[in-house]
C-alpha cells in the first residue's frame, strides 16, 4: 500500500513503516524529555509520559482533507480505505518493536536519563495521531480495546469526518479522543481544509454532537492560522457548546514539515497571540476557562468547570 520509494522517503524524515498501512515516529519531545531537556504540553496538561510515548497511525496513506497548515506530505494519501487490514495486536506490537530500535542509539548517549530509556522499552501511551485519518482503520475499536488490556492509555485525534466511527468508539472509548475544529464555518472549512468529499463538514457537525455522549476525556483542538481561521472566536464557542468537551486546546500552527509549501512563517501566531484569542472563545463559554498554557508550544488550554491535570488512566 506505500510504494518501496515513498517508503524510503518517509523512513529518511524519521518514520518507520509497520505492515502494510500503519507508522510510528519519534516526536522532538521525546527526546528530550529522554534527555532531561523538557516534556510535551501533553506532560504538563495530562501527565502523559513523553519518554513513554509511541506517536503512531494505524492509517497512514488514507485521509479526506488536505489541510494547508499539515506538516504531513498530503499529496500521496487517498481518501478512503482500500487494500488489507491489519489485526490491531500486529500494529501494536511492531510499532513498540519499530520505536525501541529507532530509540536504541539513546543507550549510548552519555546525556541520556537511563531510568527513562528503559522504562521507555515498554510505552505508557499510544499517540494515535501521526498522520493520515486514523478513524479510517475498520478495527480501531478493537485496537483500543487491546491497548487498554495492556494498561496502555490512548490519545486519539480525528479530523472528525467519520461518526461512523465514533459511534463504534463510544463503546470502548480511548483514554482521551479529540476532534479538530479547523474552522468557525463551513466556508473557512473548506477554503482551509480542501476536503475530497463534499459532506465533510456536515460530517463534522455530526462528530462534534456525538462528542458530548462520550463518557471518556474528550477535547476539541483548535490548529489558528493567521489569515486564514484565527477568526470569529464567538462561532468557535458556539461548535464547541455543541460538543461538550472537557478540554478545548487552542494552539498555534506550527511552520514546519511540508506546510512550508503552502503556508509563511508569518502565519504561525506567537503563544501571546493564542492565550489572546482564547481569552476570546472562553468569553463566550460561561461554564469554561483558561487553566493552563504551555509558551514553547504555543498552546492554551481551556477546561470546562476548571477539570484539569487528570491522570492518564
């Protein structure tokens, strides 16, 4: 399902390949934190591991949007699933087995925490946000079932274009499932979104009232682009009263990857300009505020009735 040079290409940029449809990359953050050199916003606002994280997909070739500010390489992936499926155990297991090679090289780096590189040969959490759409992946249910047998948590973010899915998962929700809200509208939506389906924000709606019927933590992230969605504050209020999250994350676009192609380093707003625009959405939210941020990620984070720092599992 990945040609032998895409394959080549992507493992040059970090990833490593797992079957036929599923990948797994070492994110900055791990690194660092394997270094003692700092933790991702998800460390300080969840207290998810960072050092015990595998950033994965189970769906890399498959997404129906081909958002401007993706750092991914959109132009390969296809809109809908097509070909084998894997069984979840496979995928989860090679991509623990895939990361810990890829990490071997920090066994030798005198700098390194040793404590945290070990306990990292066995992860405390599945990022399942890599690239692509992972609600694609028809046995996802089962897969987060199979993570919570292991005592894995699961950090699961969709586009939101698959209910379909989503009603599946509410019966064996991951630890914390978000949904992007890439626009106030449905014409921000497209014109920033481009999506290859022409349902895709009805699809959305949908997702986000679904959202509020899940008992498990869930979050609505906000991607802000100058110039393009960082826009109409009160109308993103008004989606997430739709769906009811625990978390609204409101975060920066972050100028890397292959957003370079389409996107200038004068549109990544400064983390001054997101708590702003944040302020904005929760002027809006009578039951929600502000309770943490995280400057180098340029991220704020919302909480409804000021729930936050929870343990992962």
């Amino acid at each position: 399902m990945i040609n032998e040079k895409k394959r080549q290409e992507l493992e040059k940029q970090g990833y490593r390949i797992v079957g036929n449809h599923s990948a797994v990359k070492s994110c900055l953050w791990q690194k660092h934190d394997l270094l003692d050199r700092g933790e991702c916003y998800k460390a300080r606002f969840y207290g998810v591991d960072s050092w015990g994280c595998v950033q994965m997909t189970p769906s890399l070739p498959f997404c129906n949007l081909r958002c401007i500010w993706c750092w991914r390489d959109t132009k390969f992936t296809l809109p809908e699933w097509q070909g084998p499926v894997d069984e979840p155990i496979f995928i989860i297991e090679n991509s623990i087995k895939e990361l810990n090679k890829y990490l071997v090289g920090f066994k030798g780096n005198k700098d390194v925490n040793m404590e945290k590189f070990e306990k990292s040969q066995n992860p405390t959490n599945f990022a399942i946000s890599l690239a692509g759409e992972p609600t694609f992946y028809p046995k996802l249910p089962e897969m987060v079932a199979e993570l919570r047998k292991r005592k894995i948590s699961s950090f699961l973010v969709t586009n939101g274009t698959n209910p379909k899915m989503l009603e599946r998962l509410k019966q064996d929700p991951p630890t914390q499932l978000y949904i992007t809200l890439s626009a106030p509208d449905k014409e921000t939506f497209t014109e920033c979104c481009n999506p290859l389906v022409g349902d895709a924000w009805e699809k959305l709606m949908q997702s986000l009232k679904i959202l509020s019927s899940f008992n498990s933590r869930t979050t609505v992230r906000l991607t802000l682009t100058k110039d393009h969605n960082m826009i109409r504050p009160e109308k993103y209020a008004g989606l997430i009263r739709i769906a009811q999250p625990k978390f609204v994350e409101v975060k920066a676009y972050m100028h890397v990857g292959f957003s370079r192609e389409r996107l200038d380093e004068k549109n990544m707003p400064s983390s001054q300009e997101i708590l702003d625009f944040a302020e904005k959405i929760a002027e809006h939210l009578d039951d929600y505020k502000i309770v943490d941020q995280k400057l180098d990620s340029r991220v704020a984070l919302i909480a409804k009735n000021s729930d936050t720092k929870i343990k992962k599992i």
